[in-house]
C-alpha cells in the first residue's frame, strides 16, 4: 500500500488577506502515538522541557510554533480534536516510514482516546 494512503495532503484555497492569499491550508491523515514517560524534562527541538501536560506535537510536517488542529474519531464515531502547538522534531524515521507521523504530548493524546490504545489514525490541520 502506497505512504500517499496513510497522507493525505490537501491544499485548500485560503481566504484573500490584506496581502493577498494566505498560504495554503495543509490537511494530513496518519497514525499518531504519544511521548513515552522517559522524555519528562528533556529537551525539545524547540528548546523548551517536554511536559507532558501541555498540548503539544512533535512532527517534520509542521514549522516548529506551527498551531494545529488534532482530530480523532473514535470507532463509536464520536470526533474529538485538540489544538496543540509543534514544538519537537519527531516520531523517529523509522516509524515516520511506517506511516507515523506524529506524536503527541500525554494530555493531549488522552483527550482524544484513552492512552492504552497506544497508536491512533489523526487528522491534523494547521492553523497558524
């Protein structure tokens, strides 16, 4: 199965600014895992502690201080969705290749499905 099934891009035409076009809006489906326990108070790429009570994302899609939205639908078909802002580099490649695309702070993957689930199928959009 082709990687462009487990991503999808989308470009959706903006609204007109004061400049003309925004950039276009970037919509990405993939699996997405959370930080394990051993990262508390390490380093981010951004340079800050990781803390696993604020609502953050390491990926390679977004610039890091990129804000996006996280969707999530559960298998009873309830969607729920987190604003988290890109602050690490990550998941590692190999699991990047796999169809991993990101991975998400404790508090926010737990606002999107209980944490014994481990991995889950996102959707994100940035928002700024």
């Amino acid at each position: 199965m082709s990687l462009f099934k487990h991503l999808i891009l989308s470009l959706v035409a903006s609204a007109s600014s004061l400049f003309g076009r925004q950039p276009p809006v970037i919509v990405i489906e993939a699996e997405a895992s959370f930080y394990a326990r051993d990262y508390l108070g390490k380093r981010m790429a951004n340079g800050q502690p990781y803390n696993p009570h604020r609502y953050t994302v390491a990926t390679w899609d977004f610039p890091l201080g990129s804000v996006v939205r996280v969707e999530y639908v559960s298998r009873n078909g309830i969607t729920r969705s987190v604003l988290c802002e890109v602050t690490d580099r990550g998941p590692a490649k190999h699991l990047a290749a796999k169809g991993r695309r990101f991975d998400l702070s404790y508090a926010a993957f737990r606002v999107l499905e209980n944490p014994k689930h481990g991995v889950i199928r996102v959707t994100t959009t940035r928002i700024k």
